[in-house]
C-alpha cells in the first residue's frame, strides 16, 4: 500500500518534507516521511487506515508538543490490550490450567522483559520518534523498548476498528512473536513460579524468608494496579508493577532473582533458572578460598 500525498498534494501535517529524518543511535529525531512509515508498516505486516494513529505510536513525550500526543496513551491503552489477548490464549489454549498458573505464565509474557525483546526484533526501537537529549542513550533503555510495542498495539487495536476487530488485528500481530514464549514458560519445571524458587534460595543462603511489600497502587477500585517490591532482610530489590498484587509479586520476585544472579538468558532469549547445584558448588568453592586466605 502507498501512502497518498503527490508532489501536487497537500500532505498531512505529521508528515515531514521530503528529506530523510537523520537517525540516531537508535531512534530519530523529528518527524517521520512517507517513506519510513512504509518501512514501519512491512516491519508490523499491516497497513494502517489512519497513518496518523501509527506515527503517534512512535512519538516519545521529549518530542511531542504534548504529553497527550506523544506515545503515552496509546501505551496505557496497548498494555491492557496485550494483558487480555494474553490471557484469552492462555485460557482457550489450556483448558484445565487453574487460575494461579496461567497468572504465572502471563506474568512472564507481559513483562517488561518479554516486550522490550520482541521490539528490537522488529526493529521497532529505531523508529522512535525521541528528543535530541535522548538520541544519545546507547542502548535505549529497555522500558522504553518495551513502551513502543505496547503503544503499537493500542494503535493497531484502534486502527482496526475496535473491540471484536481490534483484538483479532492484535493477535494476528501478536501472537506469532508470543506463541513460543507462552509454551515454553508452560513446559518450564518450575512454571515461571519466580516466587518459589526466590523463597527457596532466600531460605536456603539467608536463613530468611522473602517478604513483598506494597510500595503504591493507583487506579479505580475495579481496575487497580500495584506497586510491590521483595524485601529479604534489610535488603531491598527493584520493584514492579502489575494489575493484581499476585503479578506484582511474580514480577518482583523475578526482578530479585535477576539481581541476585540466579537467571540469566537463553540463546532463544527465554528466561531461565540457574542450576541450585551449581549456586551450592560456587558458595562452598567461595567458602573454601576464603578459608585458605
């Protein structure tokens, strides 16, 4: 599909002039032309009806005149459309999983993780439309990788036409990147259940039981969301967001697992647990060059 706009046309006001935007390290830094929202629509297999919709997907609050047209919106929107496609497969696709497991797989699916991955993936980091005073961050910071991905998604919700048109739009988008990382969390031992194998450790090398404390929720009382952060003695460790305190639980947890060195990334990119055997043989190595010092 070919954008409209002949050199006799008047062309919309979110489209520049005809000289490519200069790119930064990643990102760029203006307005998008013609020929790069082409590009971004092969990078997402989609044609949009409403271009406009696409190119606010990709523009950064340090660029946009406004808060309200810059990307944030349709982020807000995009997460809770990514949460329900999500869950929708996790329920059509596992008929007799109970409520708590498929908590602890979309846990990992949504995360900030999962979809700052898929965005590099697709390239979609480069085509972020940012201010000058962040063209510089080698790389983008992942949170904001993962941002795009879901303010793309808000936007190909809304450019489909809504409620039934829109989720399908997403899942055809979504679910070939997602699919995988679904069935592997699913056949995983441990089922992603990032609070247990936490606990077990603290337990096992601290003599201490991990506590998670609720730092901020915000949101009407039907559709919260929570802050929550695991605290293991006097030690704190990042905290995350989630829309029950059960995924905010999950989540932090991983973020403590992930500080503490006991997961690390596979060549598919998945998230996986360090062998404990290996965690014991390392402390008493450790305790045993300590000992002949």
């Amino acid at each position: 599909m070919r954008i409209t706009g002949g050199p006799n046309q008047t062309r919309p006001r979110w489209l520049s002039g005809s000289d490519p935007v200069v790119p930064g390290a990643q990102g760029k830094c203006g307005r998008m032309n013609q020929e790069e929202v082409e590009a971004l629509e092969r990078l997402l297999g989609r044609s949009f009806n409403d271009h406009e919709l696409l190119v606010r997907a990709m523009r950064h609050a340090s660029i946009a005149d406004t808060r309200a047209e810059s990307n944030e919106r349709l982020e807000f929107l995009g997460d809770a459309v990514l949460g329900l496609v999500v869950c929708a497969h996790l329920y059509e696709t596992f008929p007799e999983m109970l409520e708590g497991d498929m908590t602890k797989i979309k846990s990992v699916a949504v995360s900030r993780k999962i979809c700052a991955k898929i965005a590099r993936k697709l390239g979609l980091d480069k085509h972020l439309l940012l201010g000058k005073g962040m063209l510089g961050a080698q790389p983008l910071p992942s949170s904001l990788s993962a941002a795009v991905l879901e303010s793309v998604i808000g936007a190909i919700y809304l450019d489909a036409g809504g409620p039934s048109e829109g989720l399908e739009a997403v899942r055809d988008f979504l679910m070939p990147h997602m699919e995988s990382i679904v069935t592997k969390a699913e056949e995983s031992g441990h089922q992603q259940n990032f609070k247990s194998v936490l606990q077990q450790f603290a337990q096992d090398q601290f003599e201490a039981t991990p506590t998670y404390v609720l730092l901020d929720e915000k949101g009407p009382d039907h559709a919260k969301c929570f802050e929550v952060c695991v605290q293991i003695g006097a030690n704190r460790y990042p905290s995350s967001w989630g829309q029950s305190k059960k995924e905010s639980e999950q989540i932090a947890a991983l973020h403590a697992l992930d500080e503490l060195g006991l997961i690390f990334e596979t060549e598919d990119g998945d998230i996986a647990i360090v062998d404990q055997t290996e965690v014991s043989d390392l402390d008493d190595a450790r305790a045993e060059a300590r000992s002949e010092e």
